[in-house]
C-alpha cells in the first residue's frame, strides 16, 4: 500500500493540519493518532467505511467533539475549539448527513439563525438579500423567501452550504452529501464546489462512493478502524478496485457476476396504486407495477419519491388508497399484513433496528419474529425454546453472522450482522416475493457484498424481488428491469440493458420517457 | 469539572443493561433502607430499632409470617398482572379500580346472586370467575379505547379508578348497605376462603393463623403467568410488542388485539385480588378495604423488573414491610420506604446510563 511520502507534496498552503488526534469512545477508539491535511483550494474526500472514523475527525475539526489528545492547526495556527461556535466563527463550516433546517422558517431566516448579531432583530430583507447574493455568486440556486419545508432535499442541502458560506467559511465539510440527490444534482453540487475552492477555499468530502470521490476530489485520504491508511493521495492516481482494497482492507468484488434472469409469472403485481403518506397527502399515485418470479425489479428515485409509502402498502402497514395489489395473482389489497406474510411475501424493512428486528431480544428470537406461529417452532400454545435455539445456531453459521451466540442481543450487532439476521429471516420462509427496501443502506462493502449475493441467490431461485434503493449504482448492478419514481409515479420503466445513469437521472427529476 | 491537571467527565454508557438487571432491585432495597435511615435519624429516632421491629413483626414468628402472607396476597395478584401490561409498554395504573370491580362482583355473589346454601367450592369458584370477569372488562375498557382511538391508557386506567370506587362506595352505602353502614352484611361462610386456623384441629400451632387459601390462588397465577410469557406463543408477541411495536407490526402480530387482551388479563389478576381480599380477610364489602393495594403493586412489579418469580418475592417483602410498619410511630414509615425505593429506581434508571470517566486533562493549546 502506498505511503503518504510517495505522493508529491501539494504546492499550495494549508488550511488545515490536524496532528496525533485521539478520541476515545466507551469501548472503541474511534480516532487512533490521526494526521490530516487539507490544503487550500482543494476538494479533499474522507474515505472509508462505517466507524472508521471520518465522521469523527471532523466533527472534532467543527468543534462538535474536543479531541482526548493531538492538535489542530488552522493556516498554521494553533487553535483549540470548546464548542461548535468557536469552529464557525474560524471559519469552518460543517454540513451533516441529517440537515440542521427548521422546516417552518424561511431560507433567509434559517440563514441568520445563530448568527452573532444582532441579537434580537433580524433585518429580514437584508438577510434575504444576502442570501440571494450568496446564492447567485456560487450557484446554489434556492429562494430565500422560500420555507424550508417546501424545498426540495437537495435545496435544503444548499441552504446548508449557503449558510456556511454565509457565517464565512473557508473551510467546507460535508458529510455524505450526495446520498439524498439525484444523479444531475449530484453534478451541479460538485460543479458549486469546483468553483468555491477555486476561490481559494477547501472542501472536505466525507463518503464511501468510490466512482463519485474519484471524479470530484483532488487528493484522497483514507481511514480503517480509527486510523489513516492512505493519505492525500492524488485522485488520478489510484483507481475504484485499490480504494476499495484499501477501505475493506482486502480485495472486494465490485461488479457481480451475473446470470441472465429467466422469469416466470407475476408474484407481485399492483395496478393503479395510490398510497397517502403520513401528511395526507398522496404519495404513491397510479402506480402500476409488475415483479415475476426470478426476476429483480430495481425502483430508483430520489429519497421521499414515494418509495417508504409503496413498500409499506406492499406490506399491508398502510392502507391502500386506491388501486389494487396482488400477490401470486391472487387480490390482496385488503388483507392485513399476517395474510400477506403467509401467502409468501418478506420484507427487508428500510429500518433495520426498529422495523426489521428487536434490539432487546436475542438473535433466536429475532430470527422466529414471523416463524413462531407455525411448527417446528409452534408446539400446540407453546413456542419450542430449544428448536428456536437450534434453528438459530444453523442460521448463524448459515449466513456466517458474526455473533457470540444465539441469544445475543439483536441490538448489540453490527449494521451488517443484524442485515444478515433479517435476511436470514425472511429466505428462510420461503417467500415467492420480496420487497427489499434499502437493503443496504449505512453498511460496509464487505456486508454491501454479501446482501447483493443473497439477493441474486433468491432471484435465481425463482424469488420475484423488487429492490427499492437510494444508491443508483446498486440498482444497476442488481436489477433486470428498473422502473423510476418521482413524486410517487412512475416516470419510466427501463430494462437492465439500456439503462445508464444519466436516463435514469432524469427521470428521477420527472421527465417521462418515451417507451413508459 | 476539571482539578489539578484531572478531569471528571459524565459519559453515556454503551453497553445494554443485561449485566446490572439483576443488582438494581437489590441496590435499589438497600439504599432506599439507607435513605430511610437518615430520615428516621433526622426525625430522633433509631433508624436500627425500628428497622429490627419491622423485621421482627414481620418475619419473626409464625403469626408475623402468616400477616405478612395476607398483606402481600392481594399486591402479588396484582403485581402479576401489571407486569404483564408493563411487559408490553401498557402503563396500566388502574390495578386498585379493577380490585375494587372484582370485590364489587365477587360481593354481589356472595351476598345474594347465589343463595347462601351454594356449596363452598361452587360459591368461590363463580365468585372468583365473576371477579376475574368484572376486572377483565374493567381493564379492557382502556385496552379497547387504546386499541381503537389511541387514547392513553394511562389516563383512562387512572380515571377509571375513581369511577370503581365510587361504584363500590355507592352499593355500601347503598343497596347492600347494613343498616346505614358503609359496609356490607358480612358473606355466608360459604362464601370465605378457607384459613389455616380452620385446620387448627389438625395441628395446634396452626390456630389463630389467618392466612387463606389466597396466598395459593396468587401462586397459581405465578405459576400460569410465568408459563404464559416465557412459553407461549402469545406471551412472545407480548414481549415483542413491548420492545419493538415496529417489528412487531412488521411481523404481523396483532397489536390491538393483544393491547386488549393483556389490559383485560392485567384487570383479572386484578380483580382475583379484590375477591380475595373480600372472600379471605374481612368476609363483607366495606368502602376502604383496600390501602392501595393495586398502587403499591406497580412499585413492586417494576422492582421485580417485570419478572413473575420476582413479583412473588417483592410482595411479600412489601406485604411485610405493611405488618412490621402497623405499629411503628410515626406512622407512615412503610410508605416513606415504599416511595423511596421507587424513586431509587427510577432514579438509578438514569445514573446506570451514564459512567464517571477521569483522565488527564490534555496538555498545550
């Protein structure tokens, strides 16, 4: 693996060096003695998997987190930052993965929340004037009379950045940034960026995809279990398989081998579906959608396009507005969530910890979650504890869960681990259909891996799964066909062959295509 | 904080409660004893003495054993079916309203709905099943309305309460009052549990023991509660409920169904109590039979931590703390005891999350 010294050092100054920075959490070293340089005019991107530690560091640089031991240096001088507040009025900037907005202000008052002066009275027009300026000037297009909840996610993200920029920063963090935008957004936004550091300040990335860090940063630096293991290396100098070699720490296949899909009939099936949302309002609208068995069905679309309400309806948790669902040809719009299970439908639940499993209860438990109400684990009134635990055994070491034993706390598990739990849950049913929503979302590529594996094993087994996700890249490489929802409808369905990013972009902002 | 080169930080712990369970209850006992010490200090008192004098009255003798059995029957049926709502995040409050529906009922039988000649076992057994039947419906009140309308059952459990007694009070002092008293003419015998002094001829030293066959319903219903939750299928969905109502919607258990189902067995065990009470100790209705028998079983479920086994043993340390503290001056030194380890407990809920962490204060800067 390649060293820092055998990169050529950047001519330009630094921003930022952070120097032997340590910081402890019970039970884990989240930062070991970490080095970190950013230069000016730089868009530097923090790699690395979950808990390596990035979100860490630079929660320590926005002085959210004081260090247990290192230095941070900001244009050469020493600086020690007790609160968030010291960090912004240095001039750093930090946005998180989960917006700080308060979706009953407007943009222009969200701007000037926390803002020093003045302190009681906000000269609205002013601030909005400002804003509008900002807004111009760096290409982050948003109305500053506009209310925050009537924007879209990735405007809310630039309200983000604009109010870094406003408070004055020349230090930009952003954290997983492009995990909530389209394809054509995600340009936009690193095309904003381009032109801020080119003025001369420095933007730091946070973020595990690969092929976006590699075409938008200058220099890389890589973290694993704490520590710096590649740092400030020049983009063009590495490629997708080493940066992922060196973020898992051995190699990772990152395309699939797969075989050409041969379907049958349609096990999941929905024609005019319209689902409200929990406002009321609808968010599924006239969705006709079909899975057939051994087939993989990719829905793509910006988060909150309606795909938490469609799964949910698929389910029986949400009742169905109109429209009508099916499933294995039989009517089941009307039946409840227990009918569904019964007639072969899993679910992989977008909340793995609070919908898919019960962090109190053990891994056996968890794993009998549907499965207690028949035999083998069903013996008259009663639930067999001891099959429970033998079924558990055989699961862990079926789908290698990493675990001390069967009745380990489900909640006490890895992202990874308690995926493999309810995946192991619901293949082991049987289903004819499953409905996996975000199956891999937060997880690490090594686990990413293992559900893309399982996911292929059921569809080759004759499954119809439909896989619902955020991550385009994932939807690509797993789907046989692809259909794109925008504001609950579908805008396009695209078979796996002539699909490519930039169609499937925009019909995630709602341009139809021509053969829907 | 920081001194001398040190600093003291409070930290969130990490790791789940699993290993400090079974200490909080014990901890818990010795230091509301200690806290109650100082109180009773405070007041010129000999914390030890009187300490000594409850465990004496309670636990020292045959006598001391048999009251303490009676006080902590009716606080274990109870306990046990709160523990049961607990189980499930029901914050069933209304225990004490659905006793009072169950001696209500069990009274009704007892003093006129079954003639007086009814033959014993059949006079308490449909005393016990119009009890069980009246708290049923009187906790499935709530559970329906939660169930339906997402009302907070606290609330109703609570109110609920008051409509039971005013519903007792009203036959007391109305219809089945005795010549204008508040209480009712007192049951055929019949109509009372059997007690230990009945078998007196059988062994002398069971004589003036007034412990009854309540005591043996209660452990019963351990018996059956213990099996119903940790074996069965429906105790199963309970727990899920209670820990994940999420995952247990996702999972297709039915929620509303069991939030009414456990919310009527909570006001079972409930109202066993109430006929207990009435059947086993005082023989009529009166209006204050009961201290709040049914509030003190929610401090002893949740010291118990919800575990059946444990409840039986909380009540009759509660039931004992009852006898020893009766002639105690001043009077209310068991309640004071009670309300602090309740506010030990909740107390020590939060201080378990956190940990003390110290380390050197970082040098430079």
């Amino acid at each position: 693996m390649a060293l820092p010294s055998d990169y050529p050092e950047p001519q330009q100054p630094a921003a930022v060096a952070m120097r032997s920075v340590c910081k402890r959490f019970p039970g884990v070293v989240a930062n070991d003695d970490v080095d970190f340089d950013l230069r000016e005019g730089e868009i530097h991107a923090l790699l690395g998997e979950n808990g390596a530690g990035k979100s860490t560091l630079m929660s320590i640089l926005a002085g959210l987190y004081q260090p247990d031991s290192g230095s941070i240096r900001l244009h050469g001088e020493l600086v020690r930052f007790r609160s968030p507040r010291d960090a912004i009025a240095r001039g750093i900037g930090m946005v998180h993965q989960q917006f700080m907005l308060v979706s009953s202000l407007t943009v222009a008052e969200n701007v000037a929340l926390g803002m020093p002066e003045p302190r009681f009275l906000v000269a609205r027009s002013r601030i909005e004037r400002e804003v509008h300026a900002l807004s111009e000037r760096h290409g982050l297009h948003v109305d500053p009379s506009a209310f925050v909840w009537q924007l879209s996610v990735g405007e809310q993200q630039r309200v983000e950045i604009l109010k870094a920029l406003h408070r004055g920063a020349r230090v930009l963090v952003l954290d997983e940034p492009t995990a909530v935008l389209s394809p054509q957004e995600v340009a936009a936004m690193f095309e904003a960026l381009r032109a801020l550091v080119d003025e001369g300040r420095s933007v730091v990335l946070i973020s595990h995809k690969l092929d976006e860090v590699l075409r938008a940063a200058d220099r890389l630096t890589v973290m694993r279990h704490g520590r710096i293991v590649a740092s400030g290396m020049p983009a063009r100098w590495t490629t997708r398989e080493e940066l992922a070699r060196t973020m898992v720490g051995r190699p990772v296949l990152l395309d699939l081998q797969k075989k050409p899909a041969s379907p049958g009939d349609a096990v999941l099936r929905t024609s005019h579906l319209a689902v409200r949302g929990d406002k009321g309002l609808l968010s599924v609208r006239d969705l006709d959608l079909e899975v057939r068995a051994g087939e993989i069905v990719g829905i793509a679309g910006v988060a909150g396009s309606g795909q938490r309400e469609l799964s949910e309806a698929l389910a029986g948790l949400r009742p169905v507005e109109s429209g009508a669902v099916e499933l294995g040809g039989r009517d089941a719009t009307r039946w409840t969530t227990r009918e569904r299970i019964d007639a072969g439908l899993g679910y992989v639940p977008e909340d793995r910890a609070v919908e898919g499993a019960v962090g109190a209860l053990g891994i056996d438990e968890n794993l009998a979650l549907k499965a207690y109400r028949k035999p083998p684990l069903a013996r008259g009134w009663q639930i067999d504890r001891e099959k429970m635990t033998q079924i558990a055994k055989e699961r862990i070491r079926e789908f290698d869960i990493a675990a001390p034993g069967p009745s380990t706390a489900a909640g006490t598990l890895s992202g990874g681990n308690l995926q493999k739990v309810i995946l192991a849950r619901e293949l082991s049913a049987g289903p004819k259909a499953l409905v996996a929503a975000q199956p891999t979302r937060g997880l690490d590529i090594g686990a990413t891996e293992t559900v893309h594996k399982l996911l292929l094993g059921l569809r080759d087994k004759g499954v119809g799964v439909l896989l619902i996700s955020e991550d385009l890249e994932e939807i690509l490489s797993l789907s046989d066909r692809i259909v794109v929802m925008c504001q609950g409808r579908a805008t396009g369905t695209l078979s796996a062959q002539d699909a490519n990013p930039e169609a499937i972009g925009l019909m995630m902002g709602g341009a139809a295509s021509e053969d829907a | 904080m920081r001194a001398g080169g040190w600093q003291v930080r409070l930290e969130e712990r990490l790791e789940s409660g699993a290993r400090r369970s079974w200490m909080g209850p014990g901890v818990a006992i010795v230091a509301a004893f200690l806290l109650g010490a100082v109180l009773i200090a405070a007041a010129g008192l000999d914390p030890l003495q009187i300490y000594g004098h409850i465990l004496h009255t309670a636990f020292g003798s045959a006598w001391g054993w048999s009251d303490t059995l009676v006080k902590a029957t009716p606080i274990m049926l109870c306990g046990l079916g709160v523990a049961v709502a607990f189980r499930m995040r029901l914050w069933n409050i209304g225990a004490e309203g659905q006793l009072w529906m169950g001696a209500w009922a069990a009274s009704g039988v007892a003093l006129g709905w079954l003639p007086a000649s009814t033959p014993r076992p059949v006079m308490l057994a449909v005393m016990a099943l119009a009890a069980m039947a009246a708290g049923a419906a009187w906790g499935a009140i709530p559970g329906w309305l939660k169930a339906r309308m997402g009302v907070s059952e606290i609330i109703t459990t609570l109110m609920l309460n008051y409509v039971a007694f005013q519903w007792v009070c009203w036959f007391v002092f109305g219809p089945w009052s005795e010549r204008g008293f508040q209480l009712t003419p007192q049951f055929p015998s019949s109509a009372w549990l059997p007690r230990l002094s009945d078998a007196a001829h059988l062994s002398p030293s069971f004589s003036g023991l007034t412990v009854h066959a309540g005591i043996g319903i209660a452990l019963i219903a351990a018996v059956v509660v213990s099996l119903l939750m940790d074996r069965s299928r429906w105790g199963f969905e309970v727990r899920v409920t209670g820990d994940g109502p999420r995952a247990a919607q996702h999972a297709g258990m039915p929620i509303a169904r069991n939030t009414v189902l456990a919310l009527a067995l909570t006001g079972a065990l409930s109202g066993l109590a109430g006929m207990s009470e009435v059947a086993g100790v005082v023989h009529r209705l009166q209006d204050r039979f009961s201290p709040g028998f049914g509030f003190t079983a929610i401090i002893v479920a949740w010291l118990a931590g919800l575990r059946p086994w444990a409840v039986v043993v909380v009540s009759v340390l509660f039931g004992g703390l009852l006898v020893g503290g009766k002639e105690i001056q001043p009077a209310g030194i068991p309640q004071m005891l009670q309300g602090l380890v309740l506010l030990v407990i909740v107390g020590a809920e939060g201080i378990a999350r956190y940990r003390l962490r110290v380390s050197r204060a970082e040098a430079g800067a």
